[in-house]
C-alpha cells in the first residue's frame, strides 16, 4: 500500500481480471435493473471508492440499497436503507457461484432483482449462472487494479473540473472494464455504426449520439497486454490521428502506457498533459466553441 501508483503488469492477473470483469458486471446489471435511464447509459456504472467499487444507491421502491467492492477486506458488502447487511467474501470461485450468492442475498436482504445474465461487451459471454470457467481470484492482484483506479479517478477529476460544458461523471464502465470521463461540444453526432461484441447497436448508437472527446484508463486485454491510458473523439475529425504521437490504429485512439505515468517524475502533470493535449486536438479539428465550453 506504499506505493500510490503500483505495478499492474497484465499477464500476472488477467485471469482474475477476467473474472473480477464479471463479478462487476453482476453488480452493474443489478444498478441498471433497477435505475431509471440517464442519458449515454451514466445510470449503470460503478464509481471509486475510499476502499473499492461502488454501485453508488440503487432505488428499490421505498428504499434503496448499494452493492460495495471492497478490496481492503477483501469482501463484498451488500446494504440497504434500513439497515440490513450481507457480506460475501472475495475469494476464487466460480462466476456461477459468486452470481448465486449475490442473487441470494439481495432476496435476503428484501430487494429481490432480476437480470440479464449474459455477459456484455466481451466475446466469450458465457451466461453468468453458467460460468464455471472463470473463476481465478488473487487479491493482490485486484487490490493494485483498485489502488490504480484510485490514482486515476483521482487526476481524471483534476481534468474533468476544467471544463464547464456537458461532461460525464468520473465513472467506471463494466461492460468494457474502463475508467473514463466524456467532454461534449453540445452538438449531435452522427450515427454510430454499432458492432461492439454483445452489445445491442441500439445502445451503442445512444452512448455516441452526440459529439465527444472521451479519454480513460484500462488495465489492457489481449489486444493490448498492458495497463493504458486512453484518449479518443467520436466523431474523429479529420487529421486528429496525425495530430499528436501516440495514436493506435488497431484501437482508434491515442494511448499513454499505464508504466510511463507510473515511473514518470510527477505522474499527475504526465497523465494531465497526455489528456489536455488528446482533447485540444479534438476539439480545435472538430472546431468545438473552447471559449464557451472552458474553465478560464
């Protein structure tokens, strides 16, 4: 824990990345059921916490309850309004068996919830209460993901107070596994073309309905093996690929390896000048109005 910003290297844990990525899409899945729509899907993320992931408050008639991952502990806490708690603990099982004791308590609890049970965003969506194969955990390894989330949500806010137009939350996405932040011109975009990998085209062309530059953090995947920042615009404008180093034509957007801000001499000032340059390049192509939209 002395470390603030701690190595992540991905092959050492991409197995219980893989199945931390569908323990949190359970607990997303809960959040959307039972949430009433924000525009671009901001109702069903998850949000960094002092000691994990939270769901933040989800409406059940009357009361509300919260779904916490807690990494410290190294524990699930399931809570409601009025008082009533379930832990689970965080250990390897199944993602079958860790969706039983979630569906489980939630009944105990009085806050019975249905969902979908297919995994979203990811090739091989075996259905939750099927899912045998994954079932590695090390919590190590899910606490130094965490304590990068905290670094990152933490600067990614520095960011996201500069701007006074329509941005998202810092907010973490379970579908795709990233922490990110979205700026909007206030103009419409045009239509996404969809194809994301068992994710409905329909909610895909309403994340992207209006014109965005979005950057985050991602712990990599088998397309790019390591920890990363992003930073991308939908849509892209013409020459913003040329526009800066940096820029992946396999992911359509502009990467800074996790390592470089890590080891870098002030990992904030690296990490805020990757952002704010990827964004400017966005906006002054796109020829969004900066003055109107902008912290001055």
């Amino acid at each position: 824990m002395s470390d603030p910003w701690p190595e992540l290297p991905y092959e050492p844990w991409k197995e219980t990345y893989a199945t931390l990525h569908r323990w949190f899409q359970i607990a997303g899945k809960v959040r959307l059921a039972n949430s009433p729509w924000v525009n671009h899907q901001w109702h069903v993320t998850l949000y960094v916490t002092a000691r994990g992931l939270t769901t933040s408050v989800i409406p059940h008639g009357t009361r509300v309850f919260q779904i916490d991952f807690d990494f410290i502990d190294q524990r699930v806490v399931l809570s409601t309004s009025d008082g009533a708690v379930r832990t689970l603990a965080l250990e390897p099982q199944p993602v079958a068996a860790f969706y039983r004791k979630v569906m489980a308590a939630l009944d105990e609890l009085g806050v019975p919830v249905r969902i979908s049970t297919k995994p979203n965003e990811v090739p091989d969506a075996i259905a939750f209460d099927k899912d045998e194969a994954h079932h590695a955990y090390d919590p190590r390894h899910a606490q130094r993901f965490w304590r990068a989330l905290v670094q990152a949500d933490r600067v990614f806010k520095i960011f996201r107070g500069r701007f006074r137009g329509k941005c998202s939350p810092v907010h973490f996405f379970w579908g795709s596994a990233d922490l990110a932040v979205s700026r909007f011109s206030g103009r419409d975009a045009p239509e996404h073309p969809g194809g994301i990998p068992n994710m409905p085209d329909r909610l895909v062309r309403e994340a992207y309905s209006h014109e965005c530059s979005s950057c985050g953090f991602w712990a990599g995947g088998e397309r790019y093996p390591q920890p990363m920042f992003f930073s991308y615009a939908y849509p892209e404008p013409p020459g913003f690929k040329d526009a800066l180093p940096g820029y992946e034509p396999a992911l359509g957007e502009y990467v800074l390896s996790y390592d470089a801000v890590r080891t870098a001499p002030s990992p904030d000032e690296k990490l805020l000048e990757f952002l704010q340059a990827t964004y400017e390049a966005a906006a002054n192509l796109a020829r969004w109005d900066r003055r109107a939209l902008e912290v001055r």
